[in-house]
C-alpha cells in the first residue's frame, strides 16, 4: 500500500549556532575574502520518544546540489558545519516510543542559512502505510440498565479516517462474518485466503463524494440513533447513520434526521443486523467498487458450503462473501477462554481482542500513535488486533458523539 506520512506529535527542534568569518578588502584592493560558514547542531526530540534507534539525517544545499550525510545510532543531536547557502534537511529513522512501539519516522524541512544564529524547529512525523478507512471502534458487548437488565441497543462501529487526505464514505460495506472464532468446524470449501464469508453486509449509502471526511475524523453507525441514556446507553442522536431495521420487540425507532444504511444482506428478520454481545464474532470494511452494486454483488459473490454437524450429517449452506482485494480493515473478536480460529486471512487481520463478558459496557478500541498534524488521534494499524487494539476498553462515546 501506499505510504502515508501522518503527524505523531513528536517536535524535532533543531537548535544551531554559527562561527561566522566576514569578508573584508581594504582601499587599496588587497585583503583576503574567507567563505562563510554556520555549525548548525540538529537535535531531534519528541515527547514520547523512549529510544533513538537509528536516523538518517540528509542536508542537501539547493544552489550547488552538494549533499551531507550522516547516521545517528541510539543519539539524538548531531553538529554539522555548513557553508551559507539554501538548504533542505530531512530525517528518516525508527525509534522506540515509550510505550515500547518501534515506529518509523521522518521530518523534512526547508531553510535559509545567512546568519550567525538558526533555530529551526521541525515536527517529526510516523510513516503510516494505510491509505484508507480504519475501524476504530466496535461497540457491541452492551450495557446493564440501571436495574440490572441486559440493554439490546446502543451499539456502534466508529470508522475513522487514518489517513492524511480527505477520504469519502459513500460505498463503504460493513459485514458481519458468517463464523465465530469460538467454532471450529471443518467447512469444505473454506476460503478464507479468498474472501470473507459473511452473515450480513450493509452499504454507506452514496454515489462517490457524498460523505468527506477529514484526516483523523471519524463517522458513527448506531444500531439506533437515539439517546439511549435512561438506559445507561449512550447518546448516538448525532450518529452519521443508523442501521435499519422494523423489528418492534427491540424498541427501534428510526431517527428520521439520520440516514439509514443500505442492507444488502442479512440473515436475519426485520432486516436486520445485529452484533453478537459475545465477542465471537469478525468484522469487515469494504469499499464496493465503482460499477458494482448491492444486487451485482450479491449475483456475484455467493458462497455455498458444507460441514459435519454434530449428529454426524452434513449440513449444506449458501452465504455470501466479500473478496478480499475489497477489504480496507477487518476486526477479529473472541473470548479468552475460546478461541479457537482466525476469520481473516493473516495479512489482513492476523489476531483477535475482545470485550467480555457480554453487557459489560465495555468496548474493543484502536491504540493511539501520537496525533496528526490537525491534532487528531493517529491510531495503529498492523493488520493484528492483538497488538492494535485495547480491549475491554471504555467506549469513546460513553459521553455522546463529539467531532
């Protein structure tokens, strides 16, 4: 994928002093003329900097194209003498941060050196090799009321724009898998290498440019976007869409100023989509691609497949399946005690995380890096939950939806 440089909040200060020689020629035309020359001493320090692992440093003078090079190891201050001239400078290394991430890093900067004192200041920046949307956040363990009863609504995905362009949602798909990591059976045929079987699949709704949404913003898909906090939910009245669905035993009252997605498909009555309380189950972000629709999708990507059941009789099934050159992100979730398999193909999630057990108000939410240049949270993404996600984590809309 293609490289994306994203602020981490790291400050690069480069701090310089100069030993300046003038030039002088007396009346009589004799005097000797010494070239100008700065020591610029580059420091590179950031706040959550635990280690400076390795950094190369480049200064490249743009008059003359003359370059100077040098490789910092486990140091983070270098000296360098430099005639006046224009320059740029970049940094490019790893470090550690201190909370033991090694991440890749770089700065860059242009200056003018024609002084005795510069003090260039740079930000440091991580090098983020997504280049679309990320979930952020799964919602779906539930909630206690305050009398103790288990709460059916109030979950969300919150999906987040990872990147440093703005991005559009129009035709995003979000499904749900058709396995649980907590089940292992032996299916024929099993295509995970291929695709994501599914058990439903809905569609941001769109036409291509519809939905911006800016570097490090986010978008929220309530299961009901209403205030849910009599309840001891959470208020998703400013949810960006709400999930669709009829079914009156559940309470669901459609927010009329919120736009409801797409059902492609689902298994369920009501048409419906609902997320397991039991952190069992795989999430997926797709993007449909452009001449695709709901109704070609589906007439294009059915998966039919069978398994041993317990009474020891096949059971044959016909699902659907999103491939997996569409997906952008994937989550895997499981318990503890139960895991049994991965839904994904590794390179596109190769671990799991969990909030267990259900209705304990809890949330599986995305590591924080450091922050974006506008300030937003930059967040981890490794294709591993294990290592990208907190779980059994506060949900980041326990006090509504603030952008």
């Amino acid at each position: 994928m293609k490289k994306r440089f994203l602020a981490i909040g790291f400050m690069a200060i480069l701090a310089s002093s100069a030993v300046i020689v003038s030039c002088s020629k007396d009346d009589d035309d004799f005097g000797t003329e010494v070239s100008q020359k700065s020591v610029l001493t580059v420091t590179l320090k950031g706040d959550n900097i635990a280690t400076y692992k390795t950094l190369d440093i480049e200064i490249l003078e743009t008059n003359t194209g003359a370059i100077t090079k040098k490789t910092l190891e486990n140091v983070s201050a270098y000296s360098f003498e430099l005639p006046y001239g224009s320059y740029k400078i970049s940094a490019n290394g790893t470090v550690i941060t201190k909370d033991n991430e090694e991440v890749q890093v770089g700065a860059s900067a242009e200056q003018d050196i024609n002084s005795g004192v510069v003090n260039l200041s740079l930000p440091l920046v991580i090098k983020q090799f997504n280049n679309d949307f990320i979930i952020e956040e799964v919602f779906f363990a539930g909630v206690k009321t305050n009398e103790g009863k288990n709460y059916n609504n109030s979950r969300y995905f919150k999906i987040t724009n990872n990147t440093d362009e703005v991005l559009y949602a129009d035709r995003l798909m979000i499904a749900t898998s058709e396995f649980f990591t907590t089940v292992a059976r032996t299916v024929t045929p099993y295509i995970v290498d291929q695709a994501f079987p599914i058990s439903a699949v809905m569609i941001v709704p769109g036409t291509g440019k519809e939905h911006p949404v800016q570097p490090g913003s986010f978008i929220v898909i309530a299961d009901n976007a209403i205030n849910h906090t009599t309840s001891n939910g959470f208020d998703l009245t400013k949810a960006d869409f709400e999930f669709p669905s009829t079914n009156p035993s559940l309470g669901q009252v459609d927010n009329p100023s919120v736009p409801n997605m797409n059902i492609a498909y689902t298994q369920m009555t009501y048409n419906m989509i609902f997320l397991y309380t039991t952190s069992q189950q795989g999430y997926a972000l797709a993007r449909l691609p452009e001449g695709q629709t709901a109704d070609t999708f589906l007439a294009e990507n059915k998966y039919d497949y069978s398994y041993t059941n317990s009474a020891g009789g096949v059971t044959n099934k016909s699902v659907y399946k999103i491939p997996n050159t569409w997906i952008v992100d994937a989550l895997n979730t499981s318990r503890d005690d139960d895991f049994l398999q991965i839904l994904t193909a590794p390179s596109i999630d190769a671990g799991w995380t969990t909030a267990s057990p259900g209705y304990n108000g809890k949330t599986v939410r995305r590591k924080v890096l450091g922050t974006m240049s506008n300030g937003k949270n930059l967040y981890k993404d490794t294709n591993n939950s294990t290592a990208d996600f907190v779980r059994n984590s506060e949900p980041s809309l326990k006090n509504g939806i603030v952008k």
